[in-house]
C-alpha cells in the first residue's frame, strides 16, 4: 500500500476512535433509559440492554415540573441569544470596520472578558441581582447569560465582518443604498453563517448552564431543566432510569438545532478560521 494510503488509513482511524470515544457517554445515557429497571444497578457492565422500556421516559417526562422548567429553558436561552446577536453584532461592526483611538484595547478587553472564569463571577453577579431586585426572576437570568455570551459573540462576528469587503457597502452606497440599508442589504446576508455559529455556541452556553440557575432561581416555577434534572436525586437515592431519559430528552433540542443549522454551522466555522 502506498505511503499515502497508510496515512489516510491511519488518520481515518484515529477519527473513527476519537467519534466512538465522545460518542460513548451518550449511548451509555440512552442505552441505560431504556434498560428495564432491574438492570440499571447491574454488576455487568451490558452495553447492550436485554430488553427495552419507554417507562422511564414516561416517568422523567410526567415528573411535577417539567413543562414549566422546559419552558424556562427556552425562554432563558432563546432571550439571552437574541440579545447576544444584537448587541454582539452592534459593537462588531465598527470594532470590525472603524478606525478610533483604543480599538485594539477595547478589543483586549472584549477577549479578557471571554476569557475570564464564569463560576468567578458568581458573587458579583449574585449580588448585582439582588440590587436589581432580579433574584428569582427569567429577565435576571437571560441578563446574566447575555452577559456571559456577549464577549464570545461580539468577537467572534467581528472576525465574519472583516473577512467581508467593505468595498461591497460602498458599492451599493454609489447605487443610491444610505449606510444602513448597504449594511442590511449587502453584509447582513454574508454574515448568516457566522450568527449560525455564534447562536448554536450560545444557544449551547445558556442551555446547559447549572450554576447560576440553582443559586439564582429560588422557587420551582422559576426552574430551568438543568435545575430540574438534580431533583431526581434525593435523601433516598438517584432514580438512575429517569435520569438518564430525562438527560435524553434534555439533549434533544440542541441535537435537533444543530442538525437543522450543521451546513451553516460548518461553513461559518470555516470562514471564521480563515478570515479572522
């Protein structure tokens, strides 16, 4: 075999490895949902289960709150990135496209603030909540995740705009088009696929996110599913079964996003990896 195709072979893999490794938590999840409950404390370790049952999905699913935490969720996240991409893309344009005294500084700043430690940050934002009289309340938790997302967005679309020409907007502004309308005519659409991957990684961010949900959110009709999910542990154990198809059903939204946006998604990736 040529030296090539010991390569590609090789490479192909290591990929193939590297899918099964971070694919196997998630069929251990969905495998052990649908394991009969007498399996589920089993010795073995069966990465097949014998036998099938949807009663644990029907369980996790009727538990006292889930329609309200799921609502809590959506509207948390979906909120947090909107506001993202509209203050995001805001401040990513003349980062992107002027000229002023402490751009680069600011830029710094933006990219210090991605990078700071968000459990860090737990303790001021607790009590900048509590001043705003926020604590238990959605708006005060789409304000911290929109602040948690912002840095990422906000840099990250600026690397979209400067791939793009600006000689496009002046183009259309010697048509006849005012500033606004070149922007929202000409760049706008260029930019879909990076709001695509700037909204999914956002998306993902409040999804998933525990910490802040548990100490900010008081009262059970204020839950978020992360937050919901930790009730099947109690003093009397872990309802391992119902944990793991409510963790699947709490995987879905995302999956089905991700799968409805993935060309999208790609094709910003790659054009930021370039162009920025």
């Amino acid at each position: 075999m040529p030296r090539a195709g010991v390569q590609k072979v090789v490479v192909s893999a290591v990929g193939v490895l590297a899918a099964a490794f971070f694919a196997f938590p998630t069929y251990w999840m969905i495998s052990t949902a649908l394991k009969p409950g007498d399996q589920l404390l089993s010795d073995s370790y069966d990465l097949v289960p014998f036998g099938v049952t949807l009663r644990h999905f029907v369980d996790g699913i009727g538990k006292a709150g889930f329609t309200t935490a799921l609502g809590n969720s959506v509207i948390a996240a979906l909120g947090a990135v909107a506001c993202a991409l509209v203050a995001g893309l805001l401040a990513a344009v003349p980062l992107a496209r002027m000229r002023f005294r402490g751009r680069r500084g600011f830029v710094l700043l933006v990219l210090v603030a991605q990078m700071a430690p968000f459990e860090a940050l737990l303790i001021p934002m607790y009590l900048l909540m509590r001043d705003l009289d926020l604590l238990d309340r959605l708006p005060g938790l789409i304000l911290v995740y929109f602040g948690a997302t912002l840095p990422f967005t906000a840099w990250t679309l600026r690397g979209f705009i400067r791939g793009i020409p600006a000689d496009l907007e002046e183009a259309a502004m010697v048509d006849g088009c005012g500033r606004w309308s070149a922007f929202r005519r000409v760049t706008l659409p260029l930019l879909g696929p990076g709001l695509v991957a700037t909204s999914v990684f956002s998306f993902i961010t409040a999804w998933n996110e525990f910490l802040y949900a548990l100490t900010f959110m008081q009262s059970e009709d204020n839950f978020t599913l992360p937050v919901w999910l930790s009730g099947f542990h109690t003093q009397f154990g872990t309802d391992w079964g119902g944990t793991m198809a409510a963790s699947t059903v709490f995987t879905l939204p995302v999956l089905i996003f991700f799968l409805v946006v993935q060309r999208n998604l790609v094709a910003g990736l790659t054009a930021g990896a370039v162009k920025g």
